[in-house]
C-alpha cells in the first residue's frame, strides 16, 4: 500500500514540474496592441494603478506578476514586461501592452503588431516590476529604415459569398491542394492588397511569385485579395521581400483571408 501511495506522489510531482517547465518554455504568436494615456493612473485588473511609461501588459490568461518576453515579428525588436492587467478584449488579440513597451517594440504608429510572447518567470504576487532588459532592446536588422504601413480594410469585412469556380486542369488543382496546406500551417496571413481589377490583383501575384513567396488570391464579393500565408518566424523575412517589390501598404492579419481560391496557371 505504501509503495502505490509513493508512486502517486512521485507521477503527481512529476506531473506539476512537466506542467510548470512547459509552461515557462512555452510561446504563443498572435497580435499585439497597446493602451496609454486614456487608461494612464487608472486601477488595473490586479489592483495596481496603470502607468504608461512602465514595461507592463495585459494578458487574458497568465497569472498577474507573470514575465513575458514580447517580439515584434515584423522587425524583430524584443521587450520584457510584466502581465499586471487582463485583457485584450478583442479575440484577434493576445496581448495589450502598455505605451512604453510598444514603443519599444516601435509600432505606435500602427497601433497593431503580429508577435510572440515567451513566458521567462512567474513572481510572486509581493514581488517587484520587471526591469527593463537594455540588451533585448536591440533590432536583428539594423540598418531597417522604413516600417511597413500596417493599414486596416473594411471593405474586406462584409460577409458576401459567391460561387466556388471549379478548376479541372491537374496541375493546377495540385498546386492549389498544396498552398491549401500552407495556408492551413500559418500563424498569419500577410495582406498584400485587395483590388476590383483582377489584372491587377495577378500581376501582385506574378511579382510576389517572383521573389520566391507562395501567393494566394481569394475572391470576395467584388474584391480579388492577394495575401501571404506565413509562419511567425517567416513574417519578418517575408514582409521585406513584399516591400522589394514594390508594394509597402500591407496588413498583417491573425484571421484567415475570406472568400474563395482563384487558381492562377
């Protein structure tokens, strides 16, 4: 009997350190945004009084005192904050961060970035602000001039269905059954831009095919919207392939592209 009552507790302690060092392991990539002046001095989810200058964040889940390693995966800066507020309340976000730690990670203006979020220690609930890291400050593309303009598209958010146009040709079903499984795979879907003139919509495609990206064109309604499917550690690479050619209005989006699969020979 004793030996079963030591056996339980040696997979149950075992089970609480697999739990714990998974989670401090673990990163999840999502969208980022922040929040400062019209909540700056206002009391937080965990009782304290928001500060827009500290290196804080919001999170729906990790426990208050949580810190958090954030990457801003379209120039690869990097912020260590401490989670002492819930939120977003948006399903396409995973973080709010406060104004001082999206500053860092320089996407103020765009209001919205795709990140990762990378759990590094969880303090007790008496224990102090994470100070902020000097070195995790630096970019890994210095010479990174120009941000990308990150720009929201209502036109993209009606719900309009049209009718799926069957493709037959062998070849082209291959390839599209193959972009089909990238598309699946991806963390995000970089919007390259959404036109009323097909012609226009193919020579995107034929010039982001150029530069080695795997392009897809979805029909909505009256709009053709070439995109990007990618990986969150892709963003970065592919988001500056993207500007070489010429096209810098882009959107980074967390939620799949509506509409459907235009087969392009």
């Amino acid at each position: 009997m004793r030996s079963l009552i030591n056996l339980y507790n040696f997979i149950l302690i075992f089970s609480i350190l697999f739990f714990v060092v998974m989670e401090l392991n673990s990163a999840t990539v999502g969208l980022a945004s922040w929040y400062g002046e019209a909540f700056h001095g206002k009391v937080t989810a965990n009782g304290e009084k928001f500060d827009m200058t500290a290196l804080t964040a919001a999170h729906k889940e990790l426990p208050f005192n949580t810190v958090v390693r954030v990457t801003n995966l379209l120039n690869n800066r990097v912020v260590v904050v401490r989670i002492n507020d819930r939120g977003p309340f948006r399903k396409d976000r995973i973080i709010d961060l406060s104004k001082s730690a999206a500053e860092k990670l320089d996407f103020l203006g765009i209001g919205v970035a795709p990140v990762k979020i990378e759990v590094l220690e969880k303090l007790d609930e008496k224990k102090g602000i994470a100070k902020e890291n000097n070195e995790s400050l630096n970019t890994v593309d210095s010479s990174k001039k120009e941000e990308p303009d990150i720009s929201s598209n209502s036109k993209l958010d009606k719900d309009i269905l049209i009718e799926k146009k069957e493709n037959n040709e062998n070849g082209v079903a291959a390839k599209t059954k193959l972009l089909n499984e990238i598309e699946m795979e991806s963390d995000f879907y970089i919007q390259v831009g959404s036109y009323k003139m097909k012609d226009y919509a193919e020579k995107a495609y034929r010039a982001l095919q150029r530069v080695g990206l795997n392009v897809l064109i979805n029909v909505h309604g009256p709009f053709f919207t070439v995109f990007i499917p990618t990986s969150a550690d892709d963003v970065h690479k592919n988001v500056e392939l993207i500007k070489s050619t010429g096209y810098k209005d882009i959107l980074v989006r967390k939620t799949k592209i509506l509409g459907d699969r235009l087969a392009i020979e």
